[in-house]
C-alpha cells in the first residue's frame, strides 16, 4: 500500500459533495449565471466521499454536528452524541415549562425550538474581533486584529464548553449545564457573554497598537 | 635518448561527469531506427508472422516468448521498443563552431520557458493594443465564453517535455497564471491557436461508468447488486423493488446490528436523497472494519445498486452529492522513530 504522509489522500482536483436537496430539485432557469458555471465545472470533476456525519437528511445540522466533535473525548462520538440530543432535549423541556406559565400575550415571544436557540445563542457568543499577539523591539503587545467567520465559531463553542466543563458544580450532568449555558447566552446575559465583552473592552483598549498588524 | 617522466595536463583523463548526460548525435538515432525496423521483420520472419502487420505488442509478445525472465522490474526485462521511446529526446548543441550560442537567451539557463514566456507576452499585448483599437472605434467587444469546465492546461510534466527542459514549480505556475490572463481578456479569440497548444480537453463527463441493468427475481421482483467498501469494511447490497423499507444486515435487522443512530441514517442516507424510503427493500453481507466503516462501506453499496433504479440525471446528483465516491482515507502507518502516523516521542532536553 503506498502511504502519502502529510497531504490529504484525495486529488487536489477533487470538489467538496453537495448534499442538500433543494439545490438539485431547483429547475434550470431559475440558476444565476455563476452556479450555471459551478455545474458545470462540477460535471466534468471528480467528488470527494460525503463524510459520515453528513447526510441529506432533515436532522443534521453542521453547526450541531462541530460542536459534538469539539464535545467529544478520545474519540468517544456516541457519548458525545446523546449528550447533544440531551442538551436538546432539556432545552425544549425548559422552554415548554415556560411557556406553559406563561400569560396569553407572552406566549408568542417564548421560543421553543432548541435548534433555533441553539444558533441565536451561538451567535451572541461570537467575539466581533480578537487579539493576537506581536513581539516588537522585545516586547509582546496584544493587538486588535480582525477574526474570521471560521474563528469567530470556534471561539464561541470553544468558551462555552471550558465554561461547562470547569465553572459549574461538579454533581451536575454536562447536559443540564449546557441547557443553562445556552439558554444564558440567547437571553444574552451569563459568563460566556460577560467573557466576550470584556475581550472586546481590552481590545478597544490596545486600540492604540492597531497598527502593528501587517496582514 | 631523454625518456619523458613529467606527464602534461592534457595526457590526464577528462573529467567525466561535467559533459553532462550522454549525447547521441542524430545519425547514431537514424541507424538505431533502421536497425529496430529491420530487427522487428527478423522477428516476425522467426514466429511466423507476417513481417508487414507486426505491432508493437506482438513484438512484446514475441520477446516475452523468447527471452523469459523472472526479474520483478518490468524495466529490467528484455525488450525490444522503438529508438525514440528508448533514447530520451535531447536537444541538439546549441552553440556553434565558434562557441557563440544560436539562442539569444542561453545564458539564462532555461532559454525556451523564458523565450515561452517573452512569446506568450507579446500576444498579450497585441490582445490589449486590438482591444485598444475597437475601443477607439467604438465597436463592441466580443464576450463570448470560452468553455472553461471541458479544458484544462498542460501538466508541469507536460510542459517539461515540450520544451525539453526542467522547470520549477514557482516557473509552472507564473507560466499558468500568465496564459489565464491572456484568456481572460475578451478579445482573447484572435490568439485561440496559440492558447490551443496549451491546453487539453478534460473527458466530458465523469460518467464512465456503465449502469448495470436491472435483474428479475423468481417471484417477478425486480432487484440489482451493489458492492461497496470503506477503510477495511466490504460489503454487498441487493436492493429489491417490493414495497416495505426493510433493511437487513447479515441476517440481522437494522436496527439490533446498528444501535447508533448516526450508523443508521448513512444506511438511510441514498434512499432519503433520492426519496424512495418506503419503496425498496434491502439485504446486505458486511464484513470486516469497524461499525462507521461497515455503515460507509453498505452506504456505498446501496447507491451503486440504486444507480440502476434511477434516471442518468439522477446519478450525476447522486454522484455530486458525494454517494459514489469510494473513501479512500486509510489508517496511516507508524514511522520508525516516532510513537504514533503523527505523534512524536516526548522531547526531552537531556
């Protein structure tokens, strides 16, 4: 067997799969000029093997399947999985609880689906931007530098599981403290969010070292 | 009478590696060539062939034949091929009698990718100055597409042959980045033959491969076969047309063999795709692997099978959804000197 080390086994020609149904049902007159060129390109090159946790399937969610993997530990993917589904599950509990309590006119403002809190939560944990360090002349400074979607995320998840894992009490299951964590960041209050504000103040800080940053 | 004891300079050996690779001369080529023709009718006069309609794979048969050899290189074995597949093309000295080159740029080294170069700029610039000239006349610019998806540019190896000279991968690549310019202005039409010549067509389609018919069972039903595999997993699928969603797995339902649901949905994952859950029934062996690879290697199996159940466009979604490609991520191995494919010994300092 030959054993490429240090690059990836496919072809450099080969394309990601597109797994999504819509985009294939979509009839051809209504596709702009640049996926015309996509599909096209994509017919005459080679495709990479969808992975096994994509599927074309209503449930899978990028977003939920990164964050089970960042979750995950020595490779354990099945216990990282129930967790998830248990986070989920404990979230939609708490909501209906809610709602249920709820007077008449609130009970339209109470969100219910996990999925959606899930990513509004997500999203209010994201830092806008970030600091790097750079050493000049001896001395390392913190400097603002601008973060990229891909980051931004990972940032987000990477918080929210350090705070589950370290800040909360220790007879508590992961799912119960993810629950509290999630619905925390929706409503925009908790540790994850105070933890982005405050890199947002020390950036504004360093605001003055802004043009060390050569890239 | 004095003997000569003090050996000059030129009496010595030459030194051997500085001419470089060995030259033949073009008349040495020539007689080589006559040499093989009149070798090659010998041969087929030996086996009884007929000397005018004597391939070059009869030759290889014919050697074969004669001269057996249990030497696992075939490029240690007896053969017998035309003078120019042998000899590699070289290019003929390129400085004259006097010593002075032909080639105005020899003395940078690689004066035919640079002379490439200097070529495929100046069409550039009559592109640009043609353009100049529609503009000035207030006539339309042509915009038509050229079909980007069917071509593709020579390979570094290819390019290397043409102009018979090593390049590098930095050269390549301005090289590339050069022609792509050139194509993207929109009067790029008037220099077609010249960008012709580095470009190749790509086979049309991936779709080589050959959709098996559907089978007929006994009791009427119709079915097909797929085989798939993944990392160390094999399996075979029977996708029948009935009517339940029943799947089984080495005589075992789906769900007692796979209690993950992550293993089940990629099970589920071609019917979903092409939305005949409830329409085909299945039976598959798996062997080997572990149960992700086991669940990829049915995965695949199943949508080969259903290829043949399926109308042509519906395979090429099929296939850009990524359901027919075969994995080919493998465990890597261990080197020597480090614990693990990546992980190195812990560093210590003494």
């Amino acid at each position: 067997r030959i054993m490429p080390v240090r690059w990836s086994r496919y072809n450099p020609s080969y394309l990601e799969p597109e797994v999504k149904k819509e985009l294939y049902e979509k009839p051809s007159e209504e596709l702009t000029e640049e996926e015309r060129e996509q599909m096209e390109l994509k017919a005459v090159r080679p495709i990479k093997a969808a992975p096994p946790t994509l599927s074309s399937s209503v449930f899978t969610d990028p977003m939920i399947s990164k964050f089970t993997n960042m979750m995950m530990k020595n490779g354990n993917k099945v216990l990282a999985r129930s967790l998830m589904s248990q986070t989920l599950e404990a979230i939609k509990r708490k909501q209906l609880e809610k709602y249920h309590k709820a007077p008449e006119n609130e009970k339209e403002t109470i969100e219910c689906n996990p999925y959606v809190i899930f990513h509004q939560a997500l999203k209010n944990c994201q830092p806008i931007i970030g600091l790097s360090n750079i050493t000049r002349g001896g001395k390392t400074y913190q400097v603002p530098v601008p973060l990229t979607d891909n980051r931004k995320r990972f940032l987000a998840m990477k918080w929210l599981i350090t705070e589950c894992r370290e800040n909360k009490h220790r007879r508590t299951m992961m799912p119960e403290k993810l629950c509290q964590e999630l619905l925390q960041a929706f409503n925009n209050e908790g540790p994850v969010i105070k933890k982005k504000h405050v890199l947002h103040k020390m950036a504004e800080a360093n605001r003055a070292y802004a043009h060390f940053r050569w890239w | 009478t004095l003997r000569l004891i003090c050996t000059t300079t030129a009496v010595q050996k030459n030194n051997a590696g500085a001419s470089g690779p060995e030259k033949y001369t073009e008349a040495f080529i020539k007689k080589q060539i006559e040499e093989f023709n009149l070798g090659k009718r010998h041969l087929a006069n030996m086996m009884g062939e007929d000397p005018e309609t004597f391939t070059q794979e009869d030759i290889d048969r014919a050697i074969a034949y004669l001269f057996p050899s249990g030497l696992f290189d075939k490029q240690a074995r007896p053969m017998m091929k035309h003078p120019t597949e042998i000899f590699p093309e070289q290019r003929k000295i390129q400085w004259g009698e006097d010593g002075r080159p032909f080639h105005f740029l020899f003395y940078t080294g690689k004066q035919s990718y640079y002379s490439l170069m200097h070529e495929t700029y100046e069409k550039l610039l009559n592109v640009q100055k043609h353009q100049d000239q529609l503009i000035a006349q207030d006539l339309p610019l042509q915009k038509e597409k050229r079909n980007l998806a069917g071509s593709r540019w020579l390979t570094k190896i290819e390019l290397e042959e043409m102009l018979l000279e090593k390049l590098s991968d930095d050269d390549y690549s301005r090289f590339i980045q050069l022609l792509q310019k050139l194509v993207a202005l929109p009067c790029a039409d008037i220099e077609e033959k010249y960008i012709q010549k580095f470009s190749r067509e790509v086979p049309v389609q991936l779709q080589k491969v050959v959709i098996e018919p559907l089978q007929y069972d006994e009791r009427g039903v119709a079915f097909s076969t797929g085989e798939g595999k993944r990392k160390t997993a094999r399996a075979t699928a029977v996708v029948y047309d009935s009517g339940t969603g029943k799947i089984t797995v080495n005589g075992i339902d789906i769900l007692h063999y796979f209690p993950v649901l992550q293993d089940r949905e990629q099970l589920l994952f071609p019917f979903q795709f092409l939305g005949r859950i409830g329409k085909h029934d299945m039976v598959c062996t798996v062997s080997g692997g572990g149960r992700s690879s086991q669940a990829g290697a049915i995965r695949l199996a199943s949508a080969k099978a259903l290829r043949s159940f399926v109308t042509e466009k519906e395979v090429e979604f099929m296939r850009q959804a990524g359901l027919l490609t075969v994995d080919p991520r493998v465990k890597e191995r261990k080197k020597p000197g480090q614990e693990g494919p990546r992980r190195k010994f812990t560093w210590k300092k003494r």
